[in-house]
C-alpha cells in the first residue's frame, strides 16, 4: 500500500513537472513565433535599408561626378581670367608708361612755352 501511495505520488508530482513542461514548451512556441515574427521585420527593414544605401550612394556618384565637371570648368575659367588678368596688368603697365612719356611732354612743352614767354616780354620789353 505505502508502495502504491509512493508510486501515485511520484505519478502526481511527474504530471506536475508534465504540465509546467507542456506549459513552458507552449509559451516557447509562442516566443518563438513572435521572434520569428520580428526577424522577418527586421531582414525587410535591412532590405529597405540596403536599397536605400544603394540609392543614396548612387546620387553621391552622380554628384561627385557633376562636382568634377563644374572643377575642371572653374579651373578653366581661371585660367583663362589669371591670363586675361596678366593681359589687363601688361596693358595697365604700358598705359601707365605711356601717360608718364606725355607728362615728360607736357612737362617739357610748359618749359618751352616759359621759355618762349619770357623771350616774347623780353623781346618787347626791347621794342
């Protein structure tokens, strides 16, 4: 009889432990379902992620590109403003040397015109 009462207790505490496993496999199952749930959501955010990536890197190509273009075209124009620069600096250089030769002309007029000033009064002062 004590065997039997020690058996049924075994028996009992085995569906005890049976039903707290079944209980613990289920919620397992429910756990799982739910991360299985949020990695099909995260993998589908990483693709968009991904094509976005894709897409935004594309653009920086398209503007690194566009970027080069408008360089070389600024390098270009100036070049070609330093070259006319250095032409208008040459030309201001030679006008400059120029204006100085006509005021050493007018310079030299303006004393020849007293000189000739004074020799006319003098030669009236003779008359």
């Amino acid at each position: 009889m004590d065997d039997c009462d020690e058996v049924n207790a075994e028996n009992c505490m085995l569906k005890d432990v049976y039903f707290e496993l079944k209980r613990d496999m289920r919620l397992l199952e429910k756990n799982k379902q739910e991360l299985e749930h949020m990695n099909e959501i995260l993998i589908s955010e990483k693709l968009e992620t991904e094509e976005k990536t894709l897409a935004l890197c594309k653009e920086l190509d398209k503007l690194m590109d566009f970027m080069n273009i408008r360089e070389k075209e600024f390098k270009s124009e100036l070049s070609k403003m330093e070259s006319e620069s250095i032409s208008l600096k040459l030309k201001l250089e030679s006008l400059v040397s120029e204006n100085n030769q006509m005021l050493q002309k007018v310079y030299e007029a303006e004393s020849d015109l007293n000189q000739n000033r004074h020799w006319n009064r003098s030669s009236e002062a003779l008359n």
